[in-house]
C-alpha cells in the first residue's frame, strides 16, 4: 500500500505537535498572578493554547482517515471483532519471536500486530488530547480547579508517560527495521508531491 503526501503530512505534524507537547510538558510551569512571566509560563500557554489543540485535531482526522478506509478499522482496532481478535492473536503469534530473533516482519507487509499498535498510538493520543482539553477548558481564572478536574489533570499526566513509553518503542522498531535492512519503512519521509491543480 502506497503511502500518499496526505498521509505523509498528518504524520509530521504529528511528529512535531507531540514532541513539543512532551517535550514543554516537562519544562513548563503554571503561570501565576504577580509572578514575572518566564519562559515556562510561555511554554505552558503554547502547550495548552496552540499545540495541545493541534496535537488533538491532527490525531482524529489521522484516526478518521485511517478508520474510514476499508479493513483498517479492525487492524487498528483488533479488540472489537472476533475476526480482529483472530487476525491479531496469529499475527502476534508468528511476528512476536522474531523480535527475539532478528526475523522482523516487513513493514510492508501490515500484519495486524503492526496495524494494532498504530492503533494503540492514535488511541493514547487521542485519550492525552481529550483529558488535557477537559482540564483547560475548566480551569478558573485564579488557576483553581475541581476534584473531577485534578482527576482529569491526573490522567493527562499518565497518559502522557504511556505515550513517551510508546514513543520510545516506536522509535527503537523503526531503528530495529533499518538494522535489518528494511528500507521500505523510510517512505513515510519520501518527498511531499502535492497536486495544486
């Protein structure tokens, strides 16, 4: 399956919204009334105000996309069907001990291991974006928030941890693939063609 310059886009924005959401989430402070803003504050209002949202909106219109097209709901989404369950339950079955072995399946391939944690990636991004969103859209003006709120802020948190767990693994397959010689995992960075007419 071709990967088309729709694709290719959504996923560098993708790439450069999360890694700075992560990346700010562990710099950035609070603004308070009466403090000197520093760069933390301005951190935290990125964070919050422009790529919190943008992270948001680029992994639902992925997950749309990637949902919409035919037979990639069950491989992205497995849990749901028998027939998912099935298709997952072999694939993990026979790719699993060539992680172990050097034996990797070609990413070319998309067996339903692969598809299934893709879809783990959209699900934890999608999860982090709406649990951040509920916080912001709370919080009062003097900074103060509700039980159910500190909840939700909770959750971002840990949310946030599982997807630079993902994160890392992520990165290491791709790492391991190119090792082993599979190219065909680097066309996601082929050039953008974009039609204008």
């Amino acid at each position: 399956m071709r990967i088309n310059s729709v694709t290719r886009v959504l996923h560098f924005t993708m790439i450069f919204s999360v890694a700075f959401l992560l990346f700010s989430g562990l710099f950035m402070e609070v603004p308070e009334p009466g403090k000197i803003v520093g760069y933390q504050a301005i951190l935290f209002s990125w964070h919050i105000i422009f790529f919190g949202w943008l992270a948001f909106m680029i992994g639902c219109i992925y997950a749309a996309i990637r949902f919409g097209e035919p037979g990639q709901w069950e491989r992205l989404m497995p849990w749901f069907s028998k027939k998912g369950r099935e298709a997952f339950l072999k694939s993990a079955k026979e790719e699993l001990p060539g992680v172990f072995t050097g034996k990797l399946a070609l990413p070319e391939k998309q067996g339903a291991l692969a598809g299934a944690m893709h879809g783990l990636g959209f699900t934890l991004l999608i999860c982090m974006g709406m649990t951040g969103a509920y916080v912001m859209n709370g919080v009062r003006s003097d900074g103060s928030m509700t039980m159910d709120m500190l909840l939700f802020l909770d959750m971002h948190s840990m949310f946030a941890v599982l997807v630079w767990t993902f994160l890392i693994f992520h990165v290491s397959m791709v790492v391991y693939h190119l090792i082993l010689g599979h190219k065909h995992i680097l066309d996601i960075f082929e050039r953008i063609h974009i039609n204008w007419k």
